[in-house]
C-alpha cells in the first residue's frame, strides 16, 4: 500500500489522523503521519493495509475483535 492510498482511504473515511491511530491500537497519531507524509514515508505493515483495505470496502469503522487484538500485538 502506498502513502497516497493509505491517505486516501483515511479521508474518505472521514477519519483524523489522530482518531485512525486510536482505532488501529497507535499511542500516538504520529505512526499515521509517518505512513502517509510525502518524503520518505514509513512502509505500511501488511496486517494495517489489510485493515484499511477492508474499512474501505465495509465503509465502517466498527472492527471485530481479533482484527483489533491482532493490530494492537503489532503495534508501538
């Protein structure tokens, strides 16, 4: 996944970077900014593009718990 589409995907579901960060299990909303910043972007671990392709496709943002626990084990 590349840092236009992760960005995309984000805005198109009305989400700041802040509140995508908290949804993905992040600390902080700077793991966000790295995915999508312009200059040398932080590579997307396959388990998030994998989630941010299926938020896109379900159109929610409500997730099931093992996809959560899951992305939580990988995170900060």
């Amino acid at each position: 996944m590349t840092n236009h589409e992760f960005r995309n995907i984000r805005h198109g579901l009305l989400l700041t970077q802040k509140e995508l960060a908290e949804l993905l299990g992040y600390k902080h909303k700077i793991r966000i900014s790295e995915y999508e910043r312009e200059t040398n972007p932080v590579p997307v671990p396959d388990h998030i593009a994998d989630a941010m392709w299926k938020l896109q496709v379900t159109d929610s943002v409500r997730l099931p718990a093992p996809a959560v626990r899951e992305w939580r084990r990988h995170a900060e």
